[in-house]
C-alpha cells in the first residue's frame, strides 16, 4: 500500500451497519509511500495508522477521475 499527501484513506466497516470511515493523509511517515500515515478526519482529529487489510488508499488522480 503506498500513499501522497492528499490521498484519502478508507478504513471499511467490519461488521453489518458500520459505515466506512474516511480520512485524508497529511503525512506520509514511511519511506517511498509507505505506512505509517498521519491522518485527518473531517472532524479535524488527527491520527496515526498503519493500514491493515480493510483499508484502502484512493489516490487524488483517481477520485477526480470519478467525479
């Protein structure tokens, strides 16, 4: 999993009813792209996270693609 600045990371929900959460990275704290990232959620908090397998990053070119 490799990530930039500005990408989002999404953390699926695990369980029926859990929303997926959504948080942008700020900083790319590994070498080349790599975890760990610090994050931010759109209630401002900041947080560091290494992905596990129910994350994905979406790349800034990609979501602009869909829009």
């Amino acid at each position: 999993m490799r990530a930039t600045v500005g990408d989002q990371l999404v953390q699926h929900g695990r369980v029926v009813g859990q929303h997926d959460q959504v948080s942008e990275v700020v900083e790319v704290m590994g070498t080349e792209g790599n975890p760990p990232y610090r994050v931010r959620f759109p209630d401002g908090h900041e947080a560091v996270m290494a992905p596990g397998p129910d994350c994905e990053v979406k790349h800034r070119e990609q979501r602009a693609r869909t829009k």
